[in-house]
C-alpha cells in the first residue's frame, strides 16, 4: 500500500504521526536517542537497532499494544510491567530484550520525508488518536475528609405533585374534598344521586368541608361515587387499607346498613375487587370512623381504574363522608407512610442528605400559608393542609414526622429547612413582629430534638408515636433570600433567627440562604441551574472561593437545558424535560469539584428530585413516576454510582499526557483534576481500604487511562461502573424517558490491578466510577 522512500537520515522525534503498517527496515537510523511521542505504529515493521536511550511516550506499538514506557518498561498485552523482562523472550515482534532490565531493540521514530502513494483510508501524521492519560495516584491513610452526606437532594413538598400524589402513599385524590377552594374536584356521581360539598357540623376544625350525597328518591339501581386518583390508580394483586368518615342524616335509609367499597376499570363494567362494609355503627347525625382492607387477586392490566363506594337499590337520603383514604402496602410498613416503588428507588440512590420541606413550598404563597409544623403532626383529621406553592391543595399528610421518618429509613441526614419570616409574594415579617416566628421553630425543633420526658415538645412527640430525639445536625433558615425582595429584609431576619436559635441548640449547624447584609454565616447555601458547559467551566468554582470563610451547602442544582448558547437564560429556548446523558456527565463533572474541596462543600444537592409525569410543573426531575411505574433518570443513574461509592478521605492524584510530567502538575492547573475533557478525584475508603477513582469525560473521543498507585504494590480485581451513551452518539440526544426507561444503564466490569498498575478505556462522554481494594 504504501512506497516509503527515505529522503534524510538524520532523525529526530516523532510527535502525534500515524504510521500504520509502514516498512522502515531500510531506514538508517543515526540517532540513537530519538522519541515516540503519541505515535501510532501498528502493523509497521520495525528494524532491530540498539536505540536503548530512546523512549515511547503514549504510543501504539506494532501489535496494537499502548504506551507508556520509559526504557526501563515493555508494554506486555497492554499492562506496563516495569523490572519483569525476560533475557532471550520476544514480547512484540521485533522487540527483543538482550538481558533481564534493558531493552536493546527499543523503537525510535524519526523525522522522515517519503513519498506516499494515495490509497483509500490513508492515515496521516496529523491525524488525531484516541486520548491516552496517566494517572497517578499516592496511597494514603489520611487526607482532606469527605462528609458522609456529600450527595443529596432536596425533597422539595407539593411540587410536581411529588408528595400527594407521590411519595406519599394515599391514592385518592382531594379526599378532604379541600382542592379548588373546597370542591369535588376528582369526584364522579353514578346512578340516581347528586352531591355538594356542606360545610354544616365538620368532621373537625381542620376538615371545614364534606361530601353530602343525595338520593332523593328510593333508587331502583346502584348510585354511589368513584376517584381516579392523582392521574390513576394502580389496583395490583395486594391487600389495600381503606377508610373514610361517614355521617348518616336524618330519614336517611340503607337497605342492610352495608356500602361496597372496591375498585373497577375506568368504565365502572369491570370490577377487580370489592368489600362490603356495615356502617350500622353510625349514629344518626354524627361521624363515625371506619376502616377495612380490600383484597385484590387479580391486578388490573392499566392504571386507569377508579376507587368507588356504591350504595345498593332502594337507598334513599342524605349521607355525609370526609377522608376518604386508600393505601397499598407502604415502604417499610410504616402506617400514613410512602409508596414502596418510590421509596425504594429514593432509597436506593443512597442520598447522603435530604433537604426538606422546600424551597419555596415552606415558604407558601403568603404568610399564612407558611409551613406550619405542628399544622402537619397528628391525627390526620386535625391537619388542615394549605394551599400548595405549585399546584393545587398541599394536605400535609406526609407531614413532618412522616419527612424525617422516611428520611431516617433510607439511611439518609435530614437538612431540615425552617420558616424564617418572608414568603413567595414578597411580603417579610417586620423585624418587632418576628418573635413568634422565632418561638415557632424553637417549638419545633424541640420537638424533634428534646427529651421526650423533660420537654414539653419532646413529650408531645412521645405522644405522638416517637420517643427517640431526630438526629438534627443541619438546619437552614429560610429559602433563597437572595431572590425578589428577600435581601432587604434577611440581614434582621438572619440575626434574630441565628443569634436565638444558635443559643439554644448549640450543636446544631445553621445555614444561611445568601450573605447580602449579614455578617459571616457557618454555611450558605448556593444554587444554581444551568446548561452543562456551565458546571463544565465552573468545575474549579469553589477552589477560588476564600478560605476561611463560610462553608457551602450546594442546595439547589441541576443541568435544565441542554443548549449550551442558552447559559444567559437556561429557563428559555431548549428547556429540557428529561435529563439526558450530556446533563448526567457535566452534574458529574460539577460533583467531583464538591468532593476536590470538601473543606468547604458540606454536600451537593440535586433538585428537584420527584415528578408525577402526568402532573408536572417543573422539569426536569432526578426521579419520574406514574401512577403504575418508577424512572430511574440518567442523572439519577450518575447520581446513584457517585453516592454509594463515597471515600472518605481525598488522595493526590495527577494526570499527565505525553507533553508534561507528574512533577510539573501544579495546583489548581491541568493535570490537577483535570486534563483536556477528562475530570478526576481519587479517594479512598479506610473502613474497607477501598480505592474510589471517579472520572467524567467530555471529550468526543475515548480515553485510555493508564493507573499507577504509589504506596501500594497490591494486585486485586475491582470493579468499574460506566455510564455512557455509546460511541458516536449525540450525548445530548440520549435520555431515559418513560417511553424509553433504559436508553441508558449502568454498565458494570472488572478492574485488575498489577503490582499497583491498572488500565480502563473511559467511553466519550461519559461518567466512570472504579472501585479497588488497596
């Protein structure tokens, strides 16, 4: 294919050429210390010259096998093996060693002049390679610590319907009939009846309003009412907990003083279970309380099925109900607890924080509508629920001992955010007018924190169900005060809350929502959303932040657009509705920089992180649902590798290409976390002596890392967790959605360490977490 015609013989080094299959048998070589740098020879052949002061750089030598290798190594089936050469033994065509230790045939490609006949498929020396890095790493049994709740997110209440709807198990929609400024919004009347909402005698003061059903004349047929439920109703073969609270009126009639109370397809023909329940408990005019499981045997094909109660022929009268409620089986049997398919892949995400209630549902629409927190315990006909801040009605049955139960279920630290005096129109509590405020989460916080023998709150929450104290290390005062008129106010507001509060709960942290106008806070919270060349450039942001200074909990982040021109206003044109494989690599690339300077990055919090598809006011979402099945995102799946693979301590580590040396890597600059498109952190987990490296590419190309771990000559096999779109593909283009839930998986392979060396080609654009004992 190829005439090479020598036209000088004075050789120097060769840089980034490829020279596949070239024959220089018949070059004379006259330099004997002439280079390889990022060369690719495969299938040349190589004449045996004694050049044993020449080195290969990042070179692919003729069998295909890579670099590096000063001249005291030989690359043996892609595994640098350094003082291991065999006298006599031929380990690549061409390349023979003399004498154990020195290598008498090492290649040196020179500078050559030759003439070319051109072929399809001709490889120039301008050509670009693939990417080779390597990768130093310094064992170590100490270094800068990692927190435990590096990786979090925010649970944010009411929006996208992630709660009610949600998170929280109960499927029948505005069961209080508290939606709509009091409606039977989701409610469907069948038969010979009608029903308005009454508001005469209420279940409680929490419950102003209630359902009257009217069959004003003695029914020849079934009348009864029915609820889809948040967009659906999962009826799978289970046991399922429903109750309601019933009231008969006066000259009210029902034959049999029985209801059937079941669940049916969305025509009512098919019907796939049904209890019968006796109401004759009931007195006449007062509420009465009951509660029965309906057991399904045969699960329904879709979610669009209905929840009913059905009253039989000859039924007549008026007939009040109100908390009309229906569980499935819930997360760890907990009683008003989570839906188990959610809870579940909340769980294992492996968060190490949650951040909770919100955002701005804890701040409300108006000051009234604040998060209450004793309006959110208890029994649940005395929680009044509140306006939500995204959509409809917030009912607050996953209250707050719900929130920081669940919390404590998945293995997670509760950052619990409080009310600190302003709300989302923009009005502030006057500075002689916030005390309240101040004993409000003094109130509350000691509640979750007090004994429950010695404290009055404590003694409530023991009451309540609870004896054991929360475990409250974080607590944030307010919500991104640095929006709308919030820095007008937040300096007294700030003061008067930390300076009481920290007094009385020293070993709490507190953190601050902005620094405008207050003095130096422990922690402010920072947020940002953004397209992903943002986090790509911003990956040193908080190597520049001033040290000392105020810690930062990375409250509120996430890639929303994917259209790079977009990072003046990612909330326009581009905006995405699923996270895709381009967003989970540049939120990797943000996440190794809160782990480079965990001495001041507390944690880093995704959000939001729940979304009802069919109820959505905000995308996108690390965890998507519908009524029957659970997304597991892209980002959630970067996320997850990220989470469950935390070291606790940084190791040094620099990468290097064939232009530079580990000793000439300086902080802060390339080879420090970073090199060309490939970001990195090694960290070590001394419980277990594990090695975590953790590499994000942005590059078009895939890279060949080559590892060499100082202190530890150990030889293991670990494992890689690769997160990638495939070669060639639009990273941006490339999304699980609900349509397509596994366009993208983690893929996992083994790592095998020799003698501290180990090797792994990291994919473009993707997201690599390795794992290895030490």
């Amino acid at each position: 294919m190829y005439k090479t015609v020598v036209t000088e013989t004075r050789f120097t080094d060769f840089v980034g050429a490829s020279l596949v299959g070239c024959n220089f048998s018949g070059a004379r070589l006259v330099n004997q210390n002439t280079d390889s740098i990022g060369t690719n020879l495969t299938g040349s052949i190589i004449p045996d010259e004694p050049l044993i002061r020449s080195k290969l750089y990042n070179s692919i030598l003729p069998n295909g096998t890579w670099g590096p290798i000063p001249s005291k190594n030989l690359v043996v089936n892609g595994d640098a093996e350094q003082n291991k050469l065999i006298a006599n033994r031929t380990y690549l065509t061409g390349w023979i060693v003399s004498f154990p230790g020195r290598i008498i045939a090492m290649l040196v490609i020179f500078y050559i002049s030759f003439l070319a006949t051109a072929v399809p498929g001709l490889l120039s020396a301008h050509q670009s390679n693939d990417n080779i890095v390597s990768l130093n790493i310094e064992n170590a049994d100490s270094g800068q610590a990692i927190p435990s709740i590096m990786h979090g997110v925010i649970l944010e209440t009411n929006i996208n319907r992630g709660d009610d709807g949600g998170l929280y198990a109960e499927l029948i929609y505005n069961r209080a009939f508290q939606e709509n400024g009091r409606s039977l919004d989701g409610w469907l009347i069948f038969g010979q009846a009608s029903a308005n909402i009454n508001t005469d005698e209420p279940l409680s003061t929490a419950l102003p309003a209630q359902m009257r059903f009217s069959i004003n004349a003695q029914s020849n047929n079934i009348s009864g009412f029915r609820n889809g439920g948040f967009a659906g109703i999962n009826v799978a073969a289970q046991n399922y907990t429903a109750s309601f609270f019933y009231r008969p009126l006066t000259n009210s009639y029902l034959p049999g003083n029985t209801l059937s109370i079941g669940f049916s397809d969305s025509t009512g023909q098919i019907i796939y279970a049904m209890q019968t329940v006796n109401v004759s408990k009931a007195p006449i005019n007062q509420w009465y309380y009951f509660t029965f499981i309906i057991t399904v045997v045969n699960a329904a094909p879709t979610s669009k099925n209905f929840f009913f109660i059905q009253f039989p022929s000859g039924s007549q009268g008026d007939f009040e109900f109100n908390l009309i409620s229906c569980f499935p089986p819930t997360f760890k049997n907990r009683p008003n607890g989570a839906r188990n398919d959610i809870a579940q892949v909340f769980s294992d995400l492996k968060p190490g924080c949650v951040r909770l209630p919100g955002g701005d549902d804890l701040e409300g629409l108006s000051i009234p509508e604040r998060f209450i927190w004793n309006n959110t315990i208890g029994f649940l006909e005395n929680r009044p629920g509140r306006r939500g801040r995204w959509i409809g009605y917030n009912t607050q049955g996953f209250g707050l001992l719900e929130l920081l139960t669940f919390t404590e279920d998945i293995g997670a630290t509760p950052i619990l955010a409080v009310y600190a005096g302003y709300s989302v129109d923009g009005k502030a509590v006057p500075e002689d007018q916030l005390q309240p405020y101040i004993d409000e989460v003094i109130n509350e916080l000691d509640f979750l924190t007090a004994s429950a023998d010695s404290n009055k709150m404590g003694g409530l929450r023991k009451r309540l169900g609870r004896s054991q104290p929360f475990d409250i290390r974080y607590v944030e005062i307010g919500n991104e005060d640095f929006n709308g008129y919030g820095p007008q106010t937040y300096g007294y507001r700030w003061r008067d809350f930390y300076n009481a509060l920290s007094q009385r709960f020293p070993n709490i942290t507190f953190i601050a929502t902005t620094t405008t106008s207050i003095t130096t806070p422990p922690v402010v919270d920072d947020h940002n959303y953004q397209v992903p060349l943002f986090y790509i450039e911003n990956f040193r942001r908080y190597e520049n932040v001033p040290r000392p200074g105020p810690k930062v909990l990375v409250g509120e982040f996430a890639v929303i657009n994917d259209d790079d021109s977009q990072m003046d206003n990612p909330w326009g044109s581009g905006r995405i509705s699923f996270s895709s494989m381009k967003s989970a690599v540049a939120e990797s690339v943000y996440r190794i920089g809160f782990e480079r300077n965990s001495d001041i990055i507390i944690a880093g919090l995704y959000a939001p992180i729940l979304q009802n598809v069919d109820i959505t006011q905000w995308t996108p979402n690390l965890i998507v649902f519908n009524a029957s099945s659970v997304l597991k995102t892209t980002s959630y799946l970067a996320q997850k590798i990220f989470a469950e693979n935390l070291g606790n301590i940084i190791l040094h580590s620099t990468a290097t290409n064939s232009t530079m040396t580990h000793q000439s890597v300086q902080q802060g600059q390339e080879g420090d976390g970073k090199l060309g498109n490939l970001y990195f952190i090694a960290t070590k987990n001394t419980d277990n002596n594990t090695l975590i490296v953790k590499l994000a590419s942005v590059d078009s190309n895939d890279t060949i890392v080559k590892t060499q771990i100082h202190g530890s000559m150990a030889s293991a096999t670990g494992t890689a967790y690769i997160l990638s779109a495939g070669p060639g593909v639009d990273p941006s283009k490339v999304a699980n959605t609900m349509d397509n839930p596994n366009a993208v998986s983690i893929v996992t392979k083994s790592i095998s360490s020799i003698n501290g060396t180990w090797s792994i080609t990291i994919p473009s654009w993707s997201v690599v977490v390795v794992t290895l004992p030490l």
